[in-house]
C-alpha cells in the first residue's frame, strides 16, 4: 500500500480552509444515525467525543480510570501554546509554525504543523469560553509566559496546573454531551482488539475492568485517543496507566505505527532515588525561565552548592547557548545533563543530577513573586525530596516524558485502516523527532474540538457501511483471542512478576534506546528484549483470576505488548541513518556534538507494517517535503 | 536522611463489592523512608505475589496528586495524616519505625467498594452531569481577551477549581455529604462571568442531584475541609448555601 498523506493542495495557509470547504457535509438528520466509539477522555478523546456528541454523532467513550476525568492529560502542569501574540513580543501563526517546525528538528508535516498553529487561537477561546481559569494579568487580560524553543512569550497556563484545568474543561463539556444521553460512557474499561470488517474499522472488543467480562462494541468509525507509550522504560513521568496496548493492537491489525523511535527525554525530573521507586516526578520546563542550571566545575566537587562560590560553578547551557540559554529546547538540555553528569560533574547523593538555581530569580523579583508563580511546583518537589528550594537550589535529571511517535496518520487524522482515527499523543503528527514545551495539550484539543468533527464527516459521508452486528465472525475471532491470551497470562504461574518484568525492559531501553544510541547498543537491546519476551511467556507470575478486579492481569497484558512494541523502537532507531531531535545515534553527531540530520536520505516518516511477531516489519516511508520552512542545522546559539 | 524502617500493617480485604471484608495483618519489613506510601504498597503486593496471594487491589495512577484516584484511609484519615496531601504524596518518612498502620477504603453510603481499598466514586460524575458545566458548544466562543476577568475573580475561581473528584471530603464527613465537592464546583463555575447564566440551574441541580445519590447533609462538622488534600475551603459551601437559598426563593428554575 502507496501511503497518501492526502494533504490538501494550494498555498499552506489556504489548505485547511479549503480542505474544510471541500470536504463533504453530512446531512444533519443522518448524524445522529452514526455511532462513533472514542477510546480515550484526555484532552483528545475527551474533546473529540464532546465535540461530536455536540454534532449530533451518537458517542461512546471509554477509559481504564474509574472517571474520564483522571486521564493522563490531569498531571500537564506548564502550559499550552497560542499564537495569539498577546505579548506583543513579535509572535504570528507563522512563528508558532516555523518554531513547532525547527523544535521537531524538521521531521514533521508542514501542512499538519501550520494548521496547528492557525487552531491554537481557537482552542483558547473555547477554553475561556468554559470557564478555565487561565492565569490574568491585573488589567484582567490572559497572561501569558515564555517556554523552551521559543522567544517569545505564548504560553498560556494555569498555575502550574495547566492540564488539569483544560482537561476539566473537555471533561465539563463530555458531561454535559452524557446527561443529554448523547455519549454514553464506559469508565473501567481496557481496549483490547480494535475490529475490522471489510477492511473497516467496525469496533473495539473491551474488558470491562471490574468484572473481567469481554464486551463488544460496533461502530460506524473509531477514534483512538489513547495517549503515549513513554512507559516503555517503566520510569517516566507518565501515570502508572499509559500503555501502548490500544495503538499497538491496532498496528497489529494493520495500522502503520509512524516513527517509534522518536522518543521524548524531558531535562527536567526529580531524579531518581533508589530501585524501588515506581515513576518519576516532572518539575515542568516553566521553571527554566527562572532557574538557572548549573554544575561544579571541578569534577567530584561534593560541597553542598551554598558552599560553592560563583566563579566555580558552570551555568553550562548560558555559556553554551548564549541567545536561548536555560530555554534550549528539551533533547538539547536533557543531552547537556548526561553529558556533564558523565563526565563526573553531576551532583547529589548519585552523582546523577545537575542543580536548577532560583537564589538569582528570588533576589531579583522576590520570593513572593516565584512563589505565585510556581508555588505548587516548588511544594510538590518538597514534598518529594524533603528539601526546600526557596533555600537550596533543586536538583533535576532528565526522565522520559513523551513520544512523538505513534501510529501513522493522513491529514484526516486517519489511519492507514479505513475508520480508525488516532488523535492526541497516540498519533505521530505535529511534533517531528521532538515536541516543543506546551505543545502536546494544544495538539491534543485542536485534534479533538476543531479537527476531527470535520475529517470524520468527510468519510462518514463517502463510505459504504453495511451493518454489522457484535455476533459477526470478527468479533468472534478477537474475543477468542483475548480469552486465550488471558489464559495463558494466568496459566504460566512462573517466578517472576509483571513488573519485574517490565522494570528489567525498561533498563534496557533506557540503557540502549533512551537519551543516546548506538547500533552496538541497540543491536544488543534487541536481542535482550526478545530473549525476556521468551522469559516473559514462560516464567511470569499473574495472581489472581480472570472474572475479577485483577491490576496484576491488567499489568501483565499491558507488559507483554511492550515487550513486543519496544522491538520495533529498536528497529526504527537501527533504520534511521541520522540524529534528529530526540533520537540522538552517536554516530551521527556534530563536532560539538550536536545531532547532525541527513536531509538528503533522512527527510522522511518511517511507518511500519505488522507482519507477525518474529518476522520483520515492513518499512513503507512518507517522503517530507519543505516548500515553506528552509533546512537549517537547528542552533540555539 | 533516608533510613529503613519496619512497620505493621492492618489491611481491609474485600472481595467485591457484595462480599464481606476484614482487616489482614501483613508485615512492611525494611521500608526506605524515601519511598511514597503507594511503593510501600507496591513492595508489599510484590512479596505477596510471589508468596501466591492476591495482592491488595488499590487506585492510583498519576502519583503526583493531580488525578484524585488514589486514596485510603489510614489510621482515621483519608490520605494519611499529611495535611494538603494525597495519599501518593505521602511519604514514608513521616512514619517511625514500629507504627501500626489500619488501612482502610474510603467508606460512605454512595460508594460501593470495587475490590479491597478501590471503591465506586462514580456518583461524583453523576454530580457534575447535574450541572457542573458551562454550556458552550465548540467554535462558538468569542476572542478570549473580549471578556477581562478581575484576576482576584479569577484566582478565586481557581482555588476552588483546584478540586481533584478524589472524594476524601465525603470519606471525612459523618454525613457523608458531598457538599465541599459541590461547593468547590459551583464556585468555581458560578464566579466566573461566563458561568453566571446558568449559575442558578446549576446550584439547584447540583444540591438535588445530592440527595438523591445517598449522600448526607452538611452539617458543618468541617472534616472535609481539614482532610482535603487540596485545601479547598469550606467557604465554599457557605457560597453554595447562600446561591441556593437564593435560587430556591428567586429563580424562575425550580
Ligand atoms: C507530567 C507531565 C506534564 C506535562 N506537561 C505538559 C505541558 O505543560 N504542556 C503540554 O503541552 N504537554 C504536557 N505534557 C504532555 C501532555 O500532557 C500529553 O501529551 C497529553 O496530555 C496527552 O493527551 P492525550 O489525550 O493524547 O492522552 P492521555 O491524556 O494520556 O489520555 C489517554 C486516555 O486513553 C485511555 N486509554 C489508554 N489506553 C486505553 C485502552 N487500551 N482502553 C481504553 N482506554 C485507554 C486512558 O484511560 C486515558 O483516558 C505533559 C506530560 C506529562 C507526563
Ligand atoms: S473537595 Fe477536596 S477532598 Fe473533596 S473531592 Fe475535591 S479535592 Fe477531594
Ligand atoms: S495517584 Fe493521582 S492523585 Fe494520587
């Protein structure tokens, strides 16, 4: 299959408006005859599903928390981009395009980008027009602040509580689209098989969490919401839930998986404190435009920082990066991190941290002044770490945040199955090899509120849909399968658990697959994951039964797809013969050991094709073409 | 410092929801001082695993205090004895070596325990589909800068905002009433300009949809506000009350 991006022709910042006015109406009587399942309530499901009920579109929604409004989207802490230019510092729809663009290390979609950017605006509306409590300033006006990769100031934000507050808004929204019955919402419940007839997507087969039932599920189209997979590398700073299970069953039933390797490092996390620890804590990039990184300049200085005088500490991005300084974007200083910390500057009790310094920001502006502004942030690393970093500064170490990859989608937003659409981080769109700060909540609602509600229409309106019933032979097939896998799960009673399992593959593509790569590395990953993927199958240990609230069994299933997943991210990094933002080959470096791009041979999308668990995926590759942003070698300088 | 300590644990097991429970007493050996109380959790299903026992069914997901999933009581207090903390925010170090720790879900007339310390918060959803929203259709919304909110409005909206749907201030009352909840909502809708049209709807329906769920009335015991691991303040009942004796006598929505 000739994958099509189906990008609109005409001018870029003509294409979406005439996309819209292309794309077929559905006639408002015959809404209400579609059924549309929408898995996912983070800020693209729970969007999308409100947005379409509002349309007429009968919705059901699920999720695995007991309430949309828990879905992962709540823990966003820094912002959320628009090209509003409020600040009047300069910024337009096409400085929001061209930075999205540069951030992602030019591996993203132009046309997806700047439509984008030209939405931002809306969804700042919208949210206002909820009742979201963005931040003002004393005029009454939004305020608004600056974050990485970007110069001026865009970022819109809610103390640092930013997703929780619009995922409210989109959670608001659902609620009323449930009470006028137009969503009808399945809390408590695991996608496990996504169902295809006649080469459509007609519907999900789902575990019902609490029960352990197998429910089916028809549908005229369906919408994967699903989130990233950052949870790969078991710590990141995901919640516990994030999974890959929804995209990667898909891609087994088909869908093209675009650019896994493409993996997020954020520079600054609470860093970790022992082997027993079960995620890891962000301190969102906001802090950067205040705090000031630094390490000792001597190696294996262990004074406490108080006792380290200025002209022996090295604020090592301003000295590096003059014009961007502490706002390099995230691959750019997560990489700086390791590489002070490797070479025996890091600091604290595991040598693996650098300082992030707000003495200067509280002498300048007053305590009171950072206090409003990252008051929660600063309790919330208290808390943690029981120091207080009014009085000392805090100390970060890059963690896995976020995935750019994810499964390959058309303008549409649709698959490469006919019917499947995937939205939010579960997509590949938008961010390229690295997403710049404040960026993934915008995608995530632009996709949902002011995307989706158009494209399903355009194919909703051309298609042929024959009715389908759950009893058809497809549904048949997948829930055999689920019982089967569930099964065996249960029926191995080895000696090892699920999540010393999924710890032992996240060390391994931490160590191999995570802020730096090589092909020795990556080559001997592969082999080590497909070796405790045997183990995996024959020596793990599930409690519990099936026809039950079992978290072990949910674990376990979730567990054995990233057993399978985290190999094609080994593929992918192998394959792609260059550094670009988040994937950092050390082959592939600068002399001053920045990623070095190959334009000429790299300039593409890489989207995998499911052929059997041992056999090799196919690579199929969406060429990039930039007719509107000129190639340059990123520099931050 | 980190240190290790030892600690006994008197745990609630429950089936599900139509079993009875009881307390099981299990033994937390060499617990760090830096774990969170839900890795002290974590490391006691990992050895009741591998001992072939089912481990305790609890929720969480975030561990940053945001989401509102997890929650326990423990020893009387919903999310622990940290003031303005979730329980996955709780830290093993404001335990001492030797405490005896009973451990129990959250408990009230409207929530059905799933399994162990997981319960059913879903009537909190059934609260806010009564009325905890602003009605705007996507794309309708005018220019966010066109309607300047006090930002003293704002940040008061906000506080209330803050409520994460955990459900501790209905564990925390006698009564069991949902008022802090509702009042959270309400504020923080009814505050704001764009929430003023539907401020009355929205107060009566919210109240009534209260008692019909099973939950009690609010009979200023102020648990709630002293258990929140939001601080979210009992002020807002006291808003609530007054927008609804308002409601009630005024509006033309009854
Ligand atoms: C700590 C943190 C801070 C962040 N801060 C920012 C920020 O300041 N600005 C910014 O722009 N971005 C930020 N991000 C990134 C951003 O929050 C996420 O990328 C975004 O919220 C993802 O939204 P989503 O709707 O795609 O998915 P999610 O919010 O992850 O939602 C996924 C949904 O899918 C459901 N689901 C998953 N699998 C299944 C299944 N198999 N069956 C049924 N349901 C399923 C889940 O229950 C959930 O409802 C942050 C991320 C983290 C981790
Ligand atoms: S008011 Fe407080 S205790 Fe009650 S649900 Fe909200 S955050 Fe939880
Ligand atoms: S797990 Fe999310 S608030 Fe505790």
């Amino acid at each position: 299959m000739k994958l099509d991006a189906k990008i609109p022709g005409g001018p870029i910042a003509e294409k979406w408006d005439r996309h819209r006015f292309e794309l077929k109406l559905v006639n408002p009587a015959n809404k209400r005859k579609f059924n549309i399942i929408v898995v996912g309530t983070g800020l693209a499901g729970g969007s999308a599903a409100a947005s379409l009920a509002e349309l007429g579109y009968y919705v059901k929604s699920f999720c695995i928390q007991d309430t949309p409004r828990r879905a992962h989207s709540i823990a966003a802490q820094g912002g959320i981009n628009a090209a509003k230019n409020y600040a009047n510092d300069g910024d337009s729809i096409w400085r929001l395009f061209y930075d999205t663009v540069k951030g992602g290390d030019f591996r993203a979609r132009e046309a997806n980008v700047y439509r984008l950017a030209q939405i931002s605006n809306n969804i700042i509306d919208q949210c206002v027009a909820q009742g979201v409590p963005f931040a003002r300033d004393y005029g009454g006006l939004l305020a608004n602040r600056s974050f990485g990769g970007a110069q001026v100031s865009r970022t819109f934000y809610a103390r640092g509580q930013t997703g929780q507050q619009l995922l409210l808004g989109a959670y608001s929204a659902l609620n009323r689209q449930i009470a006028e019955g137009r969503v009808e919402m399945f809390p408590r419940r695991e996608m496990l098989d996504l169902v295809i007839v006649d080469g459509k997507a007609r519907g999900i087969v789902a575990r019902n969490l609490i029960t352990g039932e197998s429910e089916r599920h028809v549908a005229d189209a369906v919408v994967l919401c699903t989130g990233g997979y950052g949870n790969v590398y078991f710590l990141s700073t995901n919640a516990m839930a994030c999974n890959v299970t929804a995209t990667h069953r898909a891609y087994k039933r088909g869908a093209y998986f675009g650019n896994p390797c493409f993996t997020q490092i954020h520079p600054t996390c609470i860093p970790v404190h022992g082997d027993t620890q079960s995620k890891l804590t962000l301190m969102s990039e906001s802090l950067r435009n205040d705090g000031r990184v630094w390490v000792p300049k001597q190696k294996g200085d262990t004074r406490a920082p108080s006792q380290i005088p200025e002209d022996e500490r090295d604020y090592y991005l301003e000295r590096k990066y003059p014009s961007f300084g502490n706002l390099v974007p995230r691959d750019v200083a997560s990489r700086n991190a390791k590489d002070q910390c490797d070479a025996g500057k890091g600091v604290g009790e595991t040598g693996l941290a650098v300082y992030l310094d707000f003495a200067d920001a509280i002498k300048r502006d007053g305590q009171d002044v950072i206090e409003q502004k990252y008051g929660n942030l600063f309790q919330m690393y208290e808390k943690i770490t029981a120091q207080n970093p009014y009085e000392t500064p805090m100390m970060i170490y890059p963690a896995v945040h976020y995935t750019m990859g994810g499964l390959w989608v058309d303008y549409n937003l649709m698959s490469t199955i006919d019917g499947l659409f995937v939205l939010g981080e579960a997509n590949f769109s938008d961010h390229g090899a690295n997403r710049l700060g404040a960026s993934a909540l915008m995608q995530g609602l632009a996709d949902g509120y002011f995307v989706l509600p158009y494209t399903i229409g355009g194919y909703l309106t051309g298609t042929d849909l024959q009715p389908v019933s759950t009893s058809h032979a497809a549904f048949e097939a997948s829930e055999q399968l689920i019982t089967a896998q569930v099964d065996k799960l249960l029926s191995i009673q080895g000696k090892r658990t699920v999540d010393d399992f999924h710890r032992t593959l996240g060390l391994i593509m931490w160590d191999y697959c995570g802020m730096s790569r090589n092909d020795e590395g990556l080559n001997k990953a592969r082999q080590k994951i497909q070796e405790l993927r045997g183990e995996f199958w024959e020596n793990v240990l599930v409690p519990g039964q099936g026809s039950d609230f079992n978290q072990s069994l949910e674990r376990a299933g979730r567990v054995a797809d990233f057993l399978e997943f985290a190999e094609l991210m080994i593929i992918d990094a192998l394959e792609r013969r260059e550094s670009c933002g988040g994937h950092f080959n050390e082959a592939f470096q600068t002399q001053e050991n920045e990623a070095l791009r190959d334009d000429d041979n790299c300039s593409y999308v890489s989207a995998w094709e499911y052929q059997g668990i041992d056999a090799e995926p196919v690579l199929h590759k969406e060429p990039l073409e930039f007719e509107n942003v000129k190639l340059a070698q990123r520099s931050y300088k | 410092m980190t240190k290790n300590i030892n600690l006994t644990l008197k745990v609630w097991r429950q089936k599900n929801s139509s079993a009875a429970g009881n307390f099981e007493r299990l033994e937390a050996k060499d617990i760090s001082t830096d774990m969170s109380f839900l890795e002290m959790l974590d490391i006691i299903n990992e050895k009741l695993t591998l001992e072939g026992k089912e481990p305790i069914a609890f929720d969480h997901d975030c561990r940053e205090g945001i989401c509102g999933q997890c929650g326990s009581v423990i020893n009387g207090r919903p999310h622990g004895p940290e003031k303005g903390t979730t329980l996955c925010q709780l830290h093993m170090r404001h335990f001492a070596d030797g405490d005896e720790l009973v451990i129990e879900p959250f408990r009230a007339r409207a929530f059905k325990v799933v399994k162990d310390l997981a319960v059913d918060r879903s009537p909190l959803d059934q609260l806010i589909q009564a009325g905890g929203y602003i009605s705007a259709n996507t794309g309708a919304a005018p220019d966010a800068n066109a309607l300047p909110i006090s930002k003293e409005t704002a940040e008061m909206a906000f506080d209330a905002a803050a409520c994460i749907g955990c459900g501790a201030c209905i564990a925390a009352c006698p009564n069991a009433s949902a008022m802090l909840f509702i009042g959270a909502k309400v504020s923080h809708l009814n505050l704001l300009p764009q929430g003023k049209s539907e401020a009355d709807k929205r107060t009566l329906g919210m109240v009534r949809k209260m008692d019909t769920l099973g939950f009690g009335n609010c009979t200023n015991e102020r648990e709630c506000e002293a258990e929140c691991p939001k601080e979210i303040s009992i002020t807002n009942i006291a808003r609530l009350n007054r927008g609804f004796i308002k409601a009630s006598l005024f509006s033309s929505e009854k």
